[in-house]
C-alpha cells in the first residue's frame, strides 16, 4: 500500500499513541531493568577479584569462590605455594563477610584485612582521605559511609575492636555486600585466628603459564585449590545465580505478561475504536489478509517504538536510581538489550493473536448503521 | 432477456433471521434486475429491510435462499476472499454516514482503495487527484474529513466509490445528511455524470422525495410488498415480494 | 456519578478486564517483591524459632546470625554452663559453604552442634539422623529432592566428600538453607580451634529471670554478646528487611508507572469514546465537577478491583511458588497490603488526569453536530 494507512492510523490520535507506548515501554524497562539489576550484582560481586592485582589465589580446596564460603589455609604454608608457582611475589588476605552496625543500621559487608602497603587485596579507589597504614584504621565504603552517616575521623566498632575511619573507597559499594578494609593483623584479631588465612596472592613470571602453575601449586601443596581471579569471579556469579536467578525470573516473567497484556490492550482497543473502519475497508474489498497485515504492521510499529522508549527509560531510570541508591549498580550491555528485544518480539507475536481474531468478528453490514 | 445488458441480478432472494417460532423473514422472494446505465431508487418507510437488501446486493450479507449475480458471477459460489475481490471491482459504495477514514486526507481516502484492488503510486495518486478534481474537490486534496464540510465528504465519498471503475454503486442515503442545496449537487453528480453517462447502474435507497426526478425506476417497499411507483421510464422487473424488517 | 461510571465500566466488558488486569500484574509484581523478602525474614529466623534457647551467646560485637561471622573462645560454653539459671547450654559452630552438587554449588550455611547436644540439631527430619558423624551430612529433603539426592550419597563440601546420612525439614531458603556437619569436622575445615563455637544457645531454668541470667552471662563471658531470642530474631529481621527496603522501593516505583499508564489508557480511550455522551450531559446541565467526578470513580473502580484481584492473584502465585520452588517462601502479608492501598488511590488520580481535561474542554454544542 502506498497510502501509509497503518501511520495514518497511529499518528491520528496522538495522546493514545503516546500512552500505549509509554505503556510498553515501562514494561521493557522493568524487564530491562531487572536484567541489568543482575548484571549489576555480577559486577559488583567480581570487582573485588578482578582488582586484586594477584594472577593467582591460593585457598583452602573445596572453596571456590569469595562469597561462598570461609577459605581457612595456613599462612606457613605461603613459601611452598609461591615456590611451586614460581611467583615473582606473593601476599595474603583475610576476607569474610560480617554484619556492620551503626546506630540502627546494619549492614551485610565483606571485610577484607590485607597487609597494607602490600599490592595485594589493596582497594583500587580510595576516593576521600587516604589508605590504612596501622591495625586500627579502617576503610569504608562511600555509600556505607554515607548511609550510616560515618566520615574520614570518626570512630567506629567493629568485632569487638575500635577501629577510626581514614579514607572512604570508590567501586566497592554493592547491594549484597559492600566492601570494608582492615589490616591483616587486625583481621587475624577480630576474627581470632592464628597463623591462618583465606587467600595466599601469587604474581606469576611474565612467562609463566597460570594453568600450569595452578597444577603445580595443587601436586605439591596439600589441601588447596588455586584459581585464577577470573575463575574466582566465575564461581561466585555461579552462586549468587543460585541465590537470585530464581526470584529474578520469576520477576522477568510477571514483567513479560505485563508487557504482553499491554500490548495486547492496545492492539485490542486500536482494532475495536476503529471497528467502522475496518468493517468500511472490509465492505469496499479489502481481504482479510490485508486487514489482519494492516493490524500487524500496527501492532509492530507501537511495540518498535515500545522498545526504543523502554530502552531509553531503562538507560534513565537506572541513571536515577544509581544517583539515589549508590549501592546498587545497574548494567544493561547490548547483549541484554538483544535478549530484551527478543522477548518484545515474542510478546508482540502473542499480543497480536486476539486483535486478529476480534478482526474476523467485524461485519461489514455494520457499515450501513450510523 | 440478455443477462449481460443486468449488472445485478436478484433471483428469488430471501434472507430469515433466527429459526422456528422466533424466525423473522427480512426478504421474501425477491427478484431484481439492473441495467447498466439504469438508476433505480427503493423507497419505503424505516425498518422495511432496505438494508437486508442493499447488504445482499453488495454481497456483504448472504442470502437464505436465492441467487445472486454480479456482472455475470453467481455470488453463491465465491468464498468470502472472492466475494470481496468482487466487490472491490463491482460495487462502490455511498453511505449516508460517509464512512471515511478519518485518520486519512480526501485523496488518501480515495487512493486506498486503489491500492487495495493492486494500483500504487504515482497512477494511484493520480487517478484519485483526478477523480476529486472531478468532484469539485481540487483544493481540498490533503484535508482530513474532520475539516470537511458535509456535502465534500460525500463527494469524497463519490470519488472513493468510482475508483476502480465499478459497473454498480449502492447508494444508501446519499442525501441524508446534507442540507437542499448541496443534495441537489450530489443528486446531479449520481445521475448525470457519474451514473448513466458512464453506463454505471446505480441503486439508491432514500426518503428523499426529490430524487425520483433523476431516476428511471421507484420501487415502493411497505408492508413487505415490493411495487413500482412510477419513474422516467424502463420496465418494472420486480416481482411481488414482501420486505419486512 | 458512580452508577454511569460503573455502567460505563462494565459496558465494555473486554476492556474492563485487561485494565484491570493491567493494574492487577502491577500490584502482583509490587506483593510478589514484598513477599520474596517477607519470606526471607521469616525463613531467615526459623532457626532461632525452632530451638528452645531463650539467650544466645555471640561475639562481641556481632548481632546477627546471617552474614555475620563470629567466635569465642573454646571455654565460653563451659563457663555459661555454670551460670545460675542456665538448664542447659549448646554451643552452635557455623560457616557459610557450598555443596557442591555435580555442576552447580548450592550455598547454604553449615551448621554442627556436639554430638550429645541437648538442642541446636534439626528441629524437623524427613528422615535419617540429625546428628551427622565425621564424615556425615545432613541437608534438607527439598533441596536434596531438587538434586536427585538420597540417604547415602555423596556432597563435596569445602574439598571434603560427606555421605548424606538424614534429610532435614524447612530448611530450604534462597540464601538461608541450612545443612548440618559434624562439629569436629568443622572445626578443622575452617581452621578454628576445636572446641570453639560461634553460638551458645543457652535455655534457661523454668523459674529463672531471664534479664539476671543475662546479666550474669555477659559476665561470666565478657567476650559475648548476649542477647534475648527476640532480640536476636528481630536483628536479622531487620537486616534483611533494609537490605530489601531500597530494591523493592525501587522496583514498587516502576511496577506503579506501568499500573499507572495502563490504567490511564483505558479510562481516556474510553472517556474519549464517550466524549459525545459526557457532551450531552452537559448541554443538559451537569456540572463539570459532576463529570469529571464520573471519570475518577471509573478510574477509581478499575484501581480497585485491579488492586483485589491483585492481592488474590499473589497470594495464589505465593502458593503456586512454593510448591513448584520449595526454597522461594513468598508471604502476603496483611499489613503491607493495608499499607499499599492508598499509594493505588494516588496513582488513580493521577491516571484520571488526562482524561479529566479532555472532558473539562468539551463543547456541549457537540450535540448538535452529525
């Protein structure tokens, strides 16, 4: 058809034609959202162990991963790790995850304790104020600070122990569990242990494969398992996926059908508004094919412009809820853009089943009727 | 009798709504016959069944019993995908409300059509600027029907009905809606240039006195009879019948 | 007013039920967010529920038994045992793991108790013992279900293959399932002293003051903190309920956006549709404040009913959800329902505001128009 009837048609009435498209869009966004909620807790929940500045970590076997469980080796036992590995340098940390309490607030954290002055385990960003130097300073979020109202100076408790805030750090907020330094010394204190630590960091050579110092470290050094940060990362996201992926896709689901019954809504109305006309083209010649092509192109045309308002909204409200909730971090990569317009266009196909069908039902005998 | 000289042929054509004790009969037997070039006009009160008719003659409605032929095609045997090819080359339609698209300009209105039947665009856009230009409508081409008055909707109307060149126009009311004087116009325009000139058939139900100057038969329905009523002439094919609504 | 708007309502039946629906997956999606956190709390506590310590014994320092990690020293349970009033004292060693379970890790928290614990074991078995030997396991039926599990098979926990020798019950969650080890097992899988505990669970004698037994706990071990089962029930509840208060706010905005535009499309399709009847009315002499109230109650009825079959249409998923995901515990909860009630009035005044100039901008002389 030359005469553009379906643009016609959704340009005609433009309060309604902004409305339904809002009303897909918000959809999209949600699911959108959620998606990228969840890419969001991947890279926050591996930014610790992708900035550990080690090629490998040495950890108690059977533990494969920071949050999902208490590595326990023995700290003696760093000499014969980092020989087997042929390590240029080697370090170790503490890290365990503890409630942080101030006032009424409570907060789930991971506390790192990690020599200071080491490469190791070090925060990458420290935003205000500077880095620990002694076993009673501590490190704290930039969010966590600011929602338990705690600055650079003051002093806080934490396992029993005083500790006075230095420096705030940048990239280790996160809704799970934001990140806290200490030292080594003082971890070891907090937690009452001896001689023992989560994680010996290796540096490799420049010419040593990690694969293979992996094999060594494990045949000569009993009871450990080491990784690469990398696989460390990739265990974690294995767990939280078990944790969160089920309530998320129960939620990407419910958002789905929202969008469905939206899309569905609008088709649906667009076909019975405009019933006289339909039944006008039907009357003049117009096969059924076409008509139902006509409601397609319709269909389509709210749900591409849906999309594009719902990525758009996504991109803002994700903007805005970073701004106001810095503990969450919200990432929507194009690949999750892809799935989301996969699943737009599986919703449009089923959203598009009943206007056709309610299309069938108009009699062009209603044309006579005023 | 030669069949070809009738555009639109109605054999014994009855059409029952509902079954048993509660059956009501809208047509009964009816027989018409149209001439090419030939203007009839049905008149009667409201309710007679003008529309059960009109909607069997443009195959929108089929009938219980009966045959129907269109330029030769016996409707009866035609799906509903033929039935509307059919239409769209056979019959255009007036309707008293316009009917047209209001989300479309005049010529829009008029170039879908063509573009339904397969014609696209520059000989659409052409044959519907001329059609238009035709009708009076030369410098209201882009207007949308909401900025028209009533009587250029209704040539609008006109100017859709003649786009694929249709051998039948059913008119339904065509005046209704309009004041005297621009019912006068549109009343000119179906008999003279666009009805019998052309060799067109046209069949018009109406109330409207007035338009028994231009045609060549008046049938009268009431009370379910079908009977002449005088015209400019032609013969009366009309068989006895009784129209209820 | 409201008899035309119910009418007005009713006489589109189609489009009445997809705004409603419209509204009614909203409110679905805003209770079921609520309820996946509710059910966590609820779950997250069941321990502390099921056990019949009245006082619990913890780090100094540490308030909360998820995500938190805490140790005394290996002589704090004897010394709380000899409290007056104490009847019977357990001491609870825990860490978080893994079970590796083929593929995929299934985090729970791994709890031990010794073996002639008074309490502190599975409080509901499926079946089997809830004291598991050295190189024992006992985790919850559900969970083991989910797997293919049985008594008798193998689960790698922390490096360390332990035969399956009981099915617990309730104590499947999504991040707070429990599994139970053998202490001693423990103890040198995470590299603490043996004897150490990170809980003492401590049961008071029938007649005993519960605030002096405290008292006198807190100093017998001043290495604790000692708090009353309620008190600790109510601190991880509350964690949990900040941690989810940000998220779901967050979420509950965008799910209202969509019941909102929903709700807003159809009330001003259908107020447009019947722009000739309100313009009627009008010549005949109503009041615009009597219209536009026609156009709110419409929006109001929708919001309502949508908010109803909402509520229901949750607590079915809370149900259906449950069976199908035995860890996913989503409750409905009444005071959340109360609480959400006016915010649905809010966001019908609002939807109705579009529509609501149209109908004030309507020209009664409409009527004399074909």
């Amino acid at each position: 058809m030359t005469v553009p009837l379906a643009q016609r048609n959704l340009l005609h009435e433009k309060g309604k034609l902004a409305l339904s498209v809002a009303g897909i869009g918000a959809a999209i966004a949600l699911i959108l959202l959620l998606l990228g909620f969840r890419a969001g807790l991947y890279v926050t929940v591996s930014a610790f162990a992708n900035n550990l500045g080690a090629d490998l970590l040495v950890g108690q076997s059977g533990v494969r991963g920071l949050f999902s469980g208490n590595s326990a080796v023995p700290l003696d036992i760093h000499g014969d790790a980092a020989t087997a590995a042929r390590a240029t340098e080697a370090g170790h940390i503490l890290i365990t995850g503890t409630i942080f309490t101030a006032g009424d607030t409570k907060t789930p954290v991971l506390l790192v304790g990690y020599e200071p002055g080491s490469a190791f385990g070090r925060p990458w960003n420290v935003g205000g104020g500077r880095a620990i130097a002694a076993d009673d300073e501590i490190l704290l979020d930039t969010w966590l600070a600011q929602r338990t109202g705690i600055t650079v100076g003051d002093e806080i408790d934490l396992l029993g122990q005083r500790f006075r805030v230095v420096g705030l750090t940048r990239e280790t907020a996160s809704w799970m569990s934001p990140y806290i330094f200490i030292s080594l010394e003082a971890a070891s204190r907090a937690l009452g242990l001896d001689n023992v630590v989560s994680y010996h960091l290796l540096q490799l050579a420049a010419d040593q494969d990690a694969g293979r110092a992996i094999a060594a470290v494990e045949s000569e050094v009993g009871g450990v398992d080491a990784m690469t940060p990398g696989e460390v990362a990739a265990a974690d996201e294995r767990a939280l996926a078990t944790t969160l992926d089920t309530p998320l896709r129960v939620m990407i689901f419910i958002g789905a059908i929202i969008g469905i019954a939206v899309m569905s809504l609008t088709a649906y109305i667009a076909i019975t508004d405009r019933r006289r006309d339909y039944g006008v083209l039907k009357a003049i010649g117009a096969s059924q094919a076409q008509l139902a092509w006509l409601v397609v192109r319709e269909t389509a045309s709210r749900a591409v412009l849906g999309f594009f308002a719902g990525v758009g909204g996504a991109y803002l409200v994700a903007g805005l809820i970073m701004a106001v909730w810095p503990q969450f971090t919200i990432v929507i990569r194009w690949p999750t853009v892809v799935q989301a317009a996969l699943l737009a266009l599986l919703m449009n196909l089923v959203a598009g089943w009943l206007p056709i069908r309610r299309l069938r039902g108009i009699d062009p005998v209603l044309v006579f009727k005023e | 009798m030669n069949t070809n000289d009738h555009v639109l042929d109605l054999r014994h054509v009855s059409k029952v709504y509902g079954s048993g004790h509660t059956a009501v009969t809208a047509a009964d037997h009816v027989s018409l016959r149209v001439r090419r070039g030939e203007i009839v006009l049905i008149m009667g009160p409201s309710g007679s069944g003008k529309t059960t008719l009109l909607s069997m003659a443009g195959l929108l409605l089929r009938p219980t019993e009966g045959q129907i032929l269109l330029n030769g095609h016996d409707a009866g045997r035609l799906n509903q995908r033929q039935l509307a090819g059919l239409r769209l080359h056979s019959i255009g339609f007036v309707f008293q409300a316009y009917n047209l698209l209001g989300a479309l300009t005049a010529r829009e209105n008029v170039e879908v059509v063509l573009n339904i039947a397969g014609v696209k665009g520059k000989i659409a856009r052409r044959r519907a600027i001329e059609l238009l230009e035709m009708l009076g409508l030369g410098h209201r081409l882009e207007h949308k029907p909401a900025d028209l008055s009533g009587g250029e909707k209704q040539r609008v109307a006109i100017a859709r009905a003649l786009a694929n060149n249709p051998p039948l126009i059913l008119a339904d009311e065509p005046t209704g809606n309009l004041d005297s004087k621009t019912g006068q116009e549109v009343m000119e325009l179906l008999c003279c240039g666009l009805g019998r000139d052309q060799g067109r058939a046209i069949v018009i139900v109406t109330h409207n006195d007035r338009l028994r100057q231009i045609a060549d038969r008046v049938l009268w329905l009431e009370d379910g009879r079908l009977s002449e009523s005088g015209g400019q002439g032609g013969q009366s094919v009309v068989q006895a019948a009784s129209l209820h609504n | 007013m409201l008899r035309i708007a119910w009418r007005n309502l009713l006489h589109e039946r189609v489009r009445m039920l997809v705004s409603t629906g419209g509204v009614a997956l909203s409110v679905l999606l805003i209770f079921f967010m609520n309820g996946v956190f509710a059910g966590s709390e609820e779950h997250a506590v069941a321990y502390m529920q099921n056990q019949p310590a009245e006082l619990w014994l913890m780090q100094a320092g540490v308030e909360n038994l998820h995500m938190s990690t805490s140790l005394l020293p290996p002589d704090a349970l004897a010394r709380a045992r000899q409290v007056d009033g104490v009847r019977e004292a357990t001491g609870l060693l825990n860490a978080g793991g893994a079970l590796e379970l083929g593929e995929e890790p299934a985090y729970s928290y791994l709890f031990a108790v010794d073996e002639d614990a008074p309490f502190g074991q599975a409080w509901e078995m499926a079946v089997g013992d809830p004291d598991p030997g050295l190189r024992e396991l006992v985790i919850d039926v559900a969970l083991a279900r989910r797997y293919g599990l049985e008594i008798g098979d193998t689960v790698t926990v922390l490096g360390r293959a332990l035969t399956i020798a009981g099915l617990s019950k309730e104590t499947f969650g999504i991040a707070t399932s429990i599994s139970w080890v053998n202490k001693a097992a423990l103890s040198s899988l995470i590299g603490v002293p043996t004897g150490a505990d990170s809980y003492i669970l401590v049961q008071l004698e029938p007649d005993a003051d519960k605030e002096a037994v405290a008292h006198a706990l807190q100093e017998a071990v001043p290495e604790a903190n000692v708090l009353t089962r309620e008190a600790f029930i109510a601190s991880d509840q509350e964690m949990i309920r900040q941690m989810g208060a940000d998220i779901i706010r967050a979420m509950t905005l965008v799910a209202y956006v969509v019941g909102l535009l929903v709700v807003g499309l159809t009330i001003y399709t259908a107020t447009v549709e019947r722009a000739r009847e309100y313009a009627v009315l009008k010549a005949l002499g109503a009041q615009s404040g009597q219209l536009m109230r026609a156009v709110f109650a419409q929006a109001l009825l929708s919001s309502v009913l949508g908010f109803g079959a909402g509520v229901i249409l949750a607590v079915v998923a809370a149900g259906l959800v449950g069976r199908l995901l035995p860890e996913m515990l989503v409750l409905v909860r009444p005071e959340e329902v109360a609480r959400q009630a006016p915010v649905i009035l809010a966001v019908t005044a609002l939807a109705a505001l579009l529509p609501l100039s149209r109908v004030l901008r309507l020209d009664p002389m409409v009527v004399f128009r074909t």
